[in-house]
C-alpha cells in the first residue's frame, strides 16, 4: 500500500485509518477462513491446512509491522540495491509513515 505524500500531509489521518481498515479486513478474513462448518474455501483438507498453518507461522500468518517482517524487508532493501533499482540501501524505517511517539506506523 502506497500513500501519496501530499494525501499525507493534508490529512495525515488517512495513514492511520488504512492501517485500522487493513487490520480489521484481515481479522474477518482470518475468522471466515477457520470457520469449518461451511468451508469458506474449496480446499477439502482446509482443516489440517490450518492446523499446518499455526504450526509453521504461529498465531498470525499473515504478520503486520516493521520487526514482524525485518528479514523479508531488509532483503528487499538489499535485492532492490544489488539490481541497481536503488543506489544504496536504506534503512526499512524509513520506508514507512511515523505516527504519535516516533514510532513507524506498522511498528
């Protein structure tokens, strides 16, 4: 998700609302993906995929927030550097919107 500037700094709440929005997208999706009365997806073994699921990603598969994800997006950073797409790398903070207290939004 990409945030334009200029949206940004005329109504800096945007960032945080998108955030909340994403969150809670995802807390339903979660929930109608492990109900199993009906199954929500075709996926005959959709039981044991979950159990799987936990097993390997915890309780959250899909984790949000910067040190969730540091080693996938320090990667990023250096792939991005190494294909010559950015001139050096930068620091993954940097990538993403401050909020109250000088934490990153999705700290």
């Amino acid at each position: 998700m990409v945030l334009r500037r200029d949206v940004y700094e005329r109504h800096p709440f945007v960032a945080t609302s998108l955030y909340n929005a994403f969150c809670e997208a995802k807390a339903i999706a979660v929930k109608k993906m492990r109900e199993l009365r009906t199954l929500r997806y075709m996926l005959p073994w959709m039981a044991s995929e979950l159990e799987e699921i936990d097993q390997v990603f915890g309780d959250d598969p899909w984790p949000y927030g910067v040190e969730s994800n540091r080693p996938t997006l320090d990667a990023l950073v250096q792939y991005l550097a190494d294909q010559a797409l950015i001139e050096q790398p930068v620091p993954v903070e940097t990538l993403f919107l401050p909020i109250d207290g000088g934490e990153n939004l999705l700290s």
